[in-house]
C-alpha cells in the first residue's frame, strides 16, 4: 500500500494530483510509468511488488491521455496477461490536471503484497526492494518460496476478534490521524490490510490495535533482562539482577516504546564530558544500534511460532536481541549487510512505518552497522538456528586494545571526533573541535595515518584546504 504521501495526493484536489505525485520519491511501495510503456515491460514491476510488501504504481504522470482511454483496459489485464500466478491489482483511473493545467487523468494500479511467489509470464522473478526493482537468482527465488510459506500469518483471521469489542478505538483514532485518512475505521482496516475479504479482524490487526493482543496471541510480548556479568548462569547462579527482568505486554507500538525505555535505563554506559559541556551518562552502545533491532525483531518475527517470545538480554558488554522464526528474506548471515528482502509481517511493517516507528524497509541493518562504525565498535553479530534469530552487539572496539594503547588518548580522541563528524576535517578544525593543542593534533592525526585508519587528501604540505577522513571501511 503507498506512503502516506502517494495516498494524499491520490485523494486529493484534482488541480493537485500531478504536482504531489510528481514530488512523491519512489520507494519500497510507489513506482511511475511513462504512458508509452508496454504491457509487457510492466511485468517486473506488478511481480516485484506482489513479492514484496505491495506498492502503487502511477501511470502517464505529465502526459495526456484523454484520447488513449484503451490503455486502461489494457492496463487492467497486464496481471492477466503478464504475470504467473495474476498478481491481485486493483487498477482505476484517476481525473487529474496535467502540469500545463489540462485537463487529463492518470493510471492507478495498486498491488496487494502476495502470500505467493509471482513470476512474469517469460519465468523471471522479481522483488521491490527500496527503489530498484531486482531480478532475483535461482537460489533467492527458491529462498523466496520457503520465506514466503511462513510469511502469511499476519494475514490470517484472529476467530471470534470483533472491531467493536477487541480493538482499542483510540488507538484506531490516532492512527487515522497520524496515517491522514479520512476513512472510518472499518474501512482503514480494510485498507491497510488488517481484515480479511470476509471482513474478519486479522492477526495483524489485533497485534496493532487490540486491546488485550496477548489475549490473543500470548507470547506476542517482549522481555528484557539484565544480568550483572557476561555470563547469564543458571539455577541458583543465575545472574539476573533483581528486579530486573520484565515481561513488556500491549500492541506493537507500546511494547517497543516500553522495551526501549527499559533498554535506555539498563544498557551499559559510561559518565564523559558530553556536548552539553558537563558530564553526562553516555551509552555504551548507541542507541541507533539497540533500538534498530528491537524494532527489527517486532516487524520481522515469526508470530506463528507461538511457544516463544522477543528477548532482550543485556550484559555489562554486549547487548542480545533473539526473536522467533529464521531470518527473513534473502541475506547471507556472513555478510548480512547485502541485503534483499521482504519482510515476514508485511502489513505490520506498513503500518508501522506510517506511525515513523519503521524507515524505509531494507535500510536498518545498513543503518545499525554503520552506526556501530561510527562509534569504533565491532559490527554485530547475527547467529540463526532452527527457531530463532540472535543478533548481538558488543561493546568493543574496532581497533583492540594492543592498537589502542599504542594510539594513546589523544589519537583516540580525534578518531572518535572524525567518526562522529563524518566528514573529513581539516588540521584546525580537529584541533579546534577535540579541545587539543595543534602540535598534539598532528602528533594524533599522523599515528591515525601511520595505523591506516585515516587518509589525506590535499594538494601540497601546505594546502590549506587539505583534510582528514576516515578510511573507508573504518
């Protein structure tokens, strides 16, 4: 379904359809056409969508079509025509004014996300991820296939859920503000997916808006611990702090938000002179980082796997968040970064993303390494077995402690200053910036070089516009 955005301007004033659409930036869920495009070379497109979590497709932006009314007919069987099995599409057209104030209209072709794996009619295979629509191998359509047997959960009717008696109608409330719908609830639900083409309220609806979700699905909860050392025991040595172990119940929303909570109180930090001047409680390891995965862990979960919950363990040096189900989607677990993938909970993943609790889907893991990087620690660490995902996040340094005591402070204070700029800085700047005397700023800055973990890029010795950058990779 499209971003609050498309939705906006599929909805709105006629004089300002094109203009809005046309500053809509394509994404995971919304793609334009040229009217001149052939049925056939808009397969991939319907096929990559239905693949993944859905999307809008906008065809004949700033063209006329007054006169090429027969498109639309063809446009309307293209799923017919052109893809294995039809992917579902609910295609319309749309009265608009061109950017010449014509009068005109555009194509709408909106694409369910399937339970299924769709192919074009000529076999190939295809998944929306982020703005590219990607051709996917023998293997990650194979993977596809199994992924997408466990990814129809969500959708399924939640017996005996009434939206009158089990959903919370001030959560419903809030949602069609946040999401700009002028629809009621029944047909909000409808829209995004969360009820059944029998009008039954879905799992995803009651996980989202239920009033007692556990209820329903009881281990649908997170739970956070803290352990006083790296090592959790057992028994009678089990080293839980008192107290501190909490099982978080509620909708989706309230359970990430109170586990994040949680999460910022106990997770290790250190006191150091913040920006503010003073000396502050700093995370051990950023907050970007943790919080990234527990939102990971809610959206991508197997909530058919009803024997477990989402656990959060915190240690005095690492965090761990294990979720039930196998990694979604297609992902080397040894080079997790290169990712493409669908997620297992589609409409949950949009209306999240709606409430801005999800980004643009395929990013987080990128994110949540690079934000490792940039405050010199190590990148997570994924593990999968047969029912779960774990993905842990040390608190330790990129660098070792052998480099690091040859750095000393000061060098270590410019590499952590680089990193958090994230920009290359001149020789004044570092100085100016780390509170350090120059001479001892170019000691720091030419050991960094020496160990290869900064370059220069400058004409001369005495380019004044020279600077210093993080080695990328670093």
């Amino acid at each position: 379904m499209p971003t609050n955005q498309v939705r906006a301007a599929l909805e709105g004033p006629v004089e300002d359809c094109t203009r809005l659409l046309l500053q809509c930036d394509e994404d995971q869920w919304f793609d334009r056409k040229s009217a001149r495009i052939k049925v056939k070379d808009l397969a991939p497109a319907l096929v990559a969508f239905a693949n993944a979590e859905g999307g809008v497709i906008v065809i004949g932006l700033d063209e006329e079509l007054r006169d090429r009314e027969s498109l639309l007919n063809d446009w309307q069987q293209a799923s017919r025509d052109v893809t294995s099995p039809p992917v579902r599409t609910k295609v319309y057209r749309l009265t608009c004014q061109t950017t010449s104030n014509i009068a005109s209209w555009v194509g709408v072709i909106e694409i369910d996300s399937s339970e299924t794996v769709h192919e074009t009619t000529a076999g190939a295979c295809y998944l929306r991820v982020g703005d590219e629509t990607r051709k996917l191998t023998f293997l990650q359509q194979q993977e596809l296939h199994f992924d997408k047997g466990q990814s129809s959960f969500d959708s399924k009717a939640a017996h005996g859920v009434s939206i009158d008696v089990d959903l919370d109608p001030n959560l419903l409330g809030a949602y069609r503000v946040e999401s700009g719908s002028v629809l009621d609830p029944a047909s909000l639900l409808r829209n995004r997916g969360l009820l059944t083409l029998s009008g039954e309220v879905t799992n995803a609806g009651v996980l989202l808006f239920g009033r007692d979700p556990q209820a329903v699905l009881p281990n649908s909860d997170i739970r956070v611990i803290r352990y006083r050392s790296n090592e959790r025991g057992q028994g009678a040595s089990l080293a839980v702090d008192a107290d501190l172990d909490r099982r978080v119940s509620g909708t989706l929303p309230r359970i990430i938000e109170e586990a994040a909570d949680l999460v910022e109180q106990w997770a290790p930090a250190r006191r150091a002179l913040g920006t503010s001047g003073r000396f502050e409680r700093i995370p051990v390891i950023p907050q970007a980082v943790w919080l990234e995965a527990i939102v990971n862990a809610v959206v991508h979960r197997s909530y058919s796997l009803g024997g477990d919950h989402i656990r959060v363990e915190i240690f005095p040096s690492r965090i761990e968040v294990s979720s039930p189900g196998r990694f979604p989607g297609l992902v080397r677990l040894d080079d997790p970064e290169k990712v493409a993938r669908f997620s297992r909970n589609p409409r949950i993943a949009r209306v999240l993303f709606d409430l801005g609790i999800v980004r643009e889907l395929g990013e987080g893991i990128r994110r949540m390494f690079a934000e490792m990087r940039r405050g010199g620690l190590v990148d997570p660490v994924y593990r999968q077995t047969e029912g779960s995902v774990t993905v842990t996040m040390h608190a330790e340094s990129r660098l070792g402690a052998e480099v690091e005591n040859r750095l000393g402070q000061s060098a270590l204070k410019v590499l952590q200053l680089l990193r958090a700029a994230d920009r290359p800085l001149g020789t004044g700047d570092v100085a100016e910036s780390s509170g350090i005397a120059r001479p001892t700023a170019i000691r720091a800055l030419k050991a960094l070089q020496s160990e290869g973990l900064i370059i220069w890029d400058g004409k001369s010795r005495k380019d004044p516009r020279a600077v210093w950058a993080i080695r990328e990779g670093d």
